[in-house]
C-alpha cells in the first residue's frame, strides 16, 4: 500500500463492522443484497491492481456479504508442489491461519482443483484429516471456497461461520461463486500486468547494463593501458640506448632492433586500445543535483511494484511529512535501490513484507535524508552482517558475488553512497528481518 507524504490510509488490516442486521431478513430483500454486493465487488476491484489489494476487497465485501466476521485468502504459487501463500487474513489469529497453510494447504489445494466447489470444513475430514479440521474449528472457519479464473485455480479463501447462525441459501452460494469467479479474473489480470511491467523494467535494466558493462570495459582498457605503457615505455627507452651503443650491423644489433620494433608494434597497440575505451567510456562520473527526494522515490516505488508483487512479496511504501531536500544522483541512487530491493526479494520468501521509508534524521547536529528497505524475512546471522559489505561476499557467507543485472553489489552500493557524500548500514535480527539504511546529505 502506497503512503505519500503521510496521508493516512485505511489499514488492510483492520476487520470491517459486521452486524447480523446488516443482512437483510427477508429473501428478495437478502437476494438484492447478494447482488448489490457483486457489483460492489467488480467496481472496486477494477481500481487494484496489487494481490494484496485485491485480496482485502475480496475478503472485506465477502464477510458484509456474508455476514461473518472470519476470512482468510490463500494464493496459490506457480509451482503447486509448494503450501499456498497466505496474503491476508481478518478476525483469525495468523498463527492459526499459517498452521492450517502448512498442515492442510496442499491437500486443500488438490481437493479445490478436482472440486471447484465450496467445501464446509465438516466434510474434509477425509481430506485434511481430524488435525485440519480441528485447526479449522478452532480458527472458526466453516467453509473453503477456491477462487478459479478460466477453470484455473488461483487461490482459496476461508470464511468463518455466520454472526446471525443462519445457513447459507442455495442463492448466496450461488452469489458467492459469482463473486469468487470475479475475484479470480481479477488476480489472473494483477498477476498479468505486473508481470508485463516487471518484463518491461528487466528490459530496461538489461539497456541500461549493457551501457554499465560498456563503461566497466572502457575503464578495464583504460587500467590495462596504465599498466603496460609503463613497462613499454621503459623498455623502450632501453632498448634505444643500447640500440644507439652499437657500431656497426651486428647480430646483437639486429636482436635490439627487432625488439624495439616489436615493443613499437605493442605500444601502438596499446594507444588504440586507449582511443577505442575513450570513445566507447560511458561516463560514469557522479551528477550530484539538489532536489526532493519524495518524487524519486515515488517513482521507483511504482517502477519496481509489479516486479516485487509477482514475486509474492508484499511492498509498500511510506513517506514521512516534509520536502526531503537532498544532495544526490538520481541514476545512481536508483542503482543502490534496485540493489537493496533485489537483495531483500531474494533473500525472504514469499509473502514476505518489504517497505521502502523515507524520512529525516539528526545526527551530530546535521539533518539527513534517511532512505530505509525493511523486510521482516529470516535475517542475517549476526557473525556474517559485518561482512556483506565486503566484495565478493554474500550474507549466506558463499564467495559467490551478489550482483544482480547490473553487477550491483552491496559493497558497490556502499561505494556509490559514499560517493554521493552519504553512506549505507545494515542493522538485523534473526527471525524478525532486516534493514538497510541509506543516509544522504540533507539540505
């Protein structure tokens, strides 16, 4: 959920008012309600194009349709072997929820694929056996409803018995699988367009690493020239003297000769190769411009939401009141971004919860922009978190280099905020995530 410049939004997280006199009694009246709720539904889930968006809508206009206070909405992974996500859950204890994703997931799932049917947690027995249905009671779920969208399975939602414990009519089930069917279209066309988008940032990103490794290669010529025309001109500064000791056309004469000429040949080499790194150099200098930071970091917050949605991660954004008037360079700041962001998607599984912060901190009496990526994934053993700075290294301490795309590495990270006047920590704890902190020159 997207946060701009502190504007309070409504929190996915808290239940939705549900009173049994919210349904109506009389059944034209509560068939009218069915329907109104359907198209309540549909209208509202145009605007989202984000799982966990989608999967609030669901479950918040599913338990006033329904009158029932417990939900929960599973996604199902592409790989179908692995337990269903769990993108949210209200009025239902997480630790019950994720102990039922764990227990019964698959086995759910299996059965939601064959059936496509609303299951009542009283007939699963044979299918989650009595442990399953024992959680399921205790979490209050009393039906599994699978969530299809072209006669693919998408995900499951549970839902809770009814406040006014009445049972459901063959109409509002009827309602029910209407809505889901609109539900699945729905994460079938989020799934679709962030995938679009994440393909579009890749190609854009492979662009741009093309022109980084171009510059990286004009900066290997330009070293490898340094080195060797050192050497060369050395050489050939002796060789000319004892060239220039020789009387007559001897044989040492003519060895000295052919390794000037040779040592000629290698320089003129040398040179081009210096032209060719000058015109082919990507300039890799700093721009450092003063501006706010807010509009940059909405952007690539935008930018990089349907890459990290895809990956079942849930990514948010939050950015304290204030213009955050900073000192850097947009380009590269990107790149430290992007670096940060690949790092904690890949490093926490999904359904993890990545946020990107921006606010101001005062350190030793000066203001600094202060730009944070939280995830709340396994952490970094604390005996390896001193190191991940270092080149070449990664936090599960392999000599494999962490790169990504671009050869983007935490150490290159550090080194670009450096060079921007700033710099970049990491602060962890096992088991509860990580932080990655990018301090910038405040103005």
């Amino acid at each position: 959920m997207e946060k701009h410049r502190g504007a309070a939004l409504p929190d996915s997280g808290t239940v939705p008012p549900v009173s049994p006199d919210t349904i109506p009694t009389n059944p034209t009246a509560r068939a009218e309600h069915s329907l109104q709720a359907l198209i309540e539904l549909s209208q509202e889930l145009s605007v989202s194009l984000d799982f966990y968006g989608v999967a609030d809508m669901a479950l918040f206009n599913l338990m006033g349709q329904l009158c029932t206070s417990k939900a929960a909405l599973w996604i199902v992974p592409p790989d179908t072997s692995r337990p269903p996500v769990l993108l949210r859950s209200h009025g239902i204890r997480k630790q019950w929820v994720r102990a039922i994703g764990t227990a019964s997931g698959l086995d759910l799932i299996r059965t939601a694929e064959i059936r496509k049917m609303p299951m009542f947690t009283h007939d699963l027995e044979p299918v989650i056996g009595p442990m399953g249905v024992r959680l399921s009671n205790q979490a209050g779920i009393a039906l599994y409803v699978p969530i299809c969208a072209r006669d693919k399975l998408f995900a499951l939602v549970a839902l809770g018995h009814r406040l006014d414990g009445t049972p459901w009519t063959d109409l509002e089930l009827s309602v029910l699988r209407a809505s889901l069917s609109t539900i699945g279209v729905a994460l079938e066309n989020t799934g679709l367009y962030n995938r679009l988008l994440e393909k579009h940032r890749q190609l854009r990103k492979a662009n741009e690493g093309m022109k980084e490794l171009d510059g990286l290669k004009s900066e290997f010529l330009r070293n490898i020239n340094h080195e060797l025309r050192t050497p060369l001109t050395i050489i050939i500064s002796y060789v000319d003297f004892l060239l220039s000791l020789e009387k007559g056309d001897g044989q040492r004469k003519e060895f000295l000769q052919t390794v000037a000429d040779e040592s000629g040949r290698l320089k003129g080499l040398v040179e081009k190769l210096l032209d060719f790194s000058a015109l082919a150099s990507d300039n890799l200098s700093m721009h450092l411009e003063s501006a706010d930071l807010g509009d940059l970091i909405t952007s690539f917050y935008r930018e990089r939401h349907p890459g990290v949605a895809e990956s079942l991660h849930e990514f948010s954004l939050e950015i304290e009141d204030g213009i955050h008037w900073a000192q850097f360079d947009a380009q590269r700041l990107r790149q430290i971004l992007d670096a940060l962001v690949d790092n904690a998607v890949k490093f926490t599984p999904a359904g993890s919860h990545v946020k990107l912060r921006l606010s101001q901190e005062k350190r030793r009496s000066e203001l600094w922009a202060r730009i944070d990526l939280i995830d709340d994934g396994p952490g970094i053993p604390p005996e390896r978190l001193p190191n991940i700075f270092d080149s070449f290294r990664q936090g599960d301490g392999s000599s494999t280099r962490s790169v990504g795309g671009m050869g983007m590495g935490l150490a290159y990270s550090r080194k670009l905020a450096e060079s921007m006047g700033g710099w970049l920590d990491a602060e962890s704890e096992m088991g509860r995530g990580t932080t990655f902190t990018l301090y910038l020159p405040s103005l």
